[in-house]
C-alpha cells in the first residue's frame, strides 16, 4: 500500500521522499512476530517540515504500525498535508489543545501498540529504524531502548551525530556533568505498559517533559542501548530548543532539584555550584544582548565581538549542555 503514497514534492529526492532499499542484514528472520509499534506526531503549525516527518515513518517499511498525528489546530497548510495522507495515517485529528505535551499524551491515550515512541512534526527517522528497535528490544527483552541520532539543520543537511553516553537515573539527575547526558528524543521507544506503570508526561512542563518521563522510568527499568543511528532531530529558529533555550536549561534544573531532594550533600553541592555558574551565563547572555541593542554602545560591542572572535570563542550566550 505505502508504494501509492503520494509524489514528493518537484526537487525532493531521496530519504524520506523516496524509500531505501538497503536493508539490515538478517533484518527479517523467518517466524519473527513483529508487535505492533504505535508512533505519535504532535503538531503545530510545523507545515514547512511535517510532510517529510510523515513519510519517514510511512516509508518504515514497518509490517505491524500504527501512526497518530495529533495537530493543535495549525492555521498553516499542515491540515492539508494530514488530508493529504490521510489514507496512511492510522488516526488524525486537527484540534486545539493544550500544547505539546498535552498532545503526545492524547496520542498515547488512543495508541494500542505493545511499543510506543513520539516523533514531533520537524523530526525525522532513519530508514528501518523502527524494524532495527524493535528486534532489538524483541531480543533483549528490553523495556526502554535509545540510539544514536543526528542533528540535522533546517534543510536537512547533517550538523553532528549524537552518540549518547549510557544512560541511568544518576546519569540523568546529575545531567551537568556529563554531555549529552539525556538520550535524544526521537531515538527512544519504549513499552506501553510503562505509561501504564509511571504515569503520562507531565502537562506542567513545556520543555524537558522527555527528562521528566525518563527520570521517572530509569528508576524502574534499565535503559537498553542500540548501536544504530535511528533518527534526526531538526535544529531550527522556531525550535523550542533555540529560541527557548534558557527555558530548557531553567525547567531542567527545576526537575533535577525535585527528584534530588532525598540526595546527599554531594549531589546538593554540585546541583548549586552548576545552577550558579547557569544563572551567571543567563545574565551574561542578557547584558551582552541589551548591550547590542543599544546603538551607542555598538563601538564597545563591536570592539568585544573583535577581541572574542581573536581568540576563538563566541560571545556570550546561553548553553544549557543538553541536546
């Protein structure tokens, strides 16, 4: 059926507008039974990129799927595109909600799959990332898994590939001493049951609901590594992750302090040492953009820009270390 998907756009070749045909060695082993996998895409408004979000779950050439699109009554054409593949798509609706969050939980209030995962509408998987997963966890017996994935910019072109480092409930706690220290998103699946277990994503949270869910996870269930690259995580102005960084960066510390109130003084001196050098960047970051505003101070600022970039290091900006 997924070869009548429609036409890619004039101009758009390859993955996701037309499938691979390179397939994993050994990747479908007579009498495997493959579960039934349920993926939910929120959306808002994300209608430059969800068209190419669609198809590469489409085109997984995936036997047992099951694909939600839970939309917050975009106003730009990304309805058309939902009509547009409606065909496909397993469940669509186009209606407001309250944010993000609360739209990936009604998708995994309606999902039936035995393995979840969410895929927001500017991100992409690999291809056979859902088969390579999914015989892994099959294998393993594992509950949650994770892989590796690659920042991608606005146009798709590769930017870097994350290749995150083991991951436990420490590992997530104590995230600012380690880089990459929470798996990347789209490269994560998991059982149902666990929802079922953990409780749904946290509606108070607009940034780090994935951190919140994977804190809450990692203290009953181990986090099973899959050495594949399984997807791509856009980067892009109207990303939440760049136009709200201080936000990311603010709720991650918030979330830390609530799970790490029954730590011992190790953790609690080393939380407060990093969210002080973090307040410090967040000020830093504030002055150096008031200070560009003002016309004249540009003479200053431009002197400043010169001496930083002389000595290889950008002006002053907020990082949070997450991806």
């Amino acid at each position: 059926m997924l070869v009548n998907l429609p036409a890619p756009p004039v101009g758009k070749t390859g993955w996701p507008w037309t499938a691979d045909s390179r397939r994993p060695e050994d990747l479908d082993r007579p009498g495997f039974s493959w579960p039934l996998v349920t993926i939910v895409t929120p959306s808002f408004n994300q209608g430059g990129f969800i068209e190419e979000t669609i198809r590469s779950v489409l085109l997984q050439d995936y036997p047992n799927l099951e694909y939600l699109v839970i939309d917050g009554a975009s106003t730009d054409d990304t309805v058309q595109t939902l009509k547009k593949y409606e065909p496909w798509l397993s469940q669509w609706v186009s209606e407001p909600d309250r944010g993000q969050t609360h739209a990936i939980n009604k998708g995994f209030r309606r999902a039936r799959g035995e393995i979840v995962a969410w895929l927001n509408s500017d991100d992409t998987y690999e291809p056979h990332a859902i088969r390579s997963v999914v015989r892994h966890m099959v294998s393993n017996r594992a509950t949650i898994a994770y892989g590796n994935c690659r920042l991608i910019d606005e146009a798709g072109r590769a930017i870097r590939a994350v290749v995150p480092p083991a991951v436990t409930y420490n590992s997530l706690l104590w995230f600012w001493t380690r880089p990459a220290s929470t798996p990347p998103q789209p490269a994560i699946f998991f059982r149902r049951h666990v929802l079922e277990e953990v409780g749904l994503l946290d509606e108070a949270l607009h940034y780090v609901m994935d951190y919140e869910l994977w804190l809450r996870i990692s203290r009953k269930y181990s986090f099973s590594y899959v050495d594949a690259l399984l997807a791509n995580y856009r980067i892009h102005s109207d990303s939440k992750t760049v136009s709200a960084n201080e936000g990311f960066a603010r709720e991650r510390y918030q979330v830390s302090e609530r799970y790490g109130r029954s730590e011992g003084v190790g953790y609690h001196l080393s939380f407060w040492s990093s969210h002080a050098r973090y307040r410090v960047l967040v000020w830093r970051a504030r002055l150096w953009s008031a200070m560009k505003r003002r016309r004249w101070l540009q003479p200053l600022t431009a002197v400043i820009s010169k001496f930083i970039s002389s000595n290889a290091a950008r002006p002053p900006r907020l990082t949070t270390g997450t991806q």
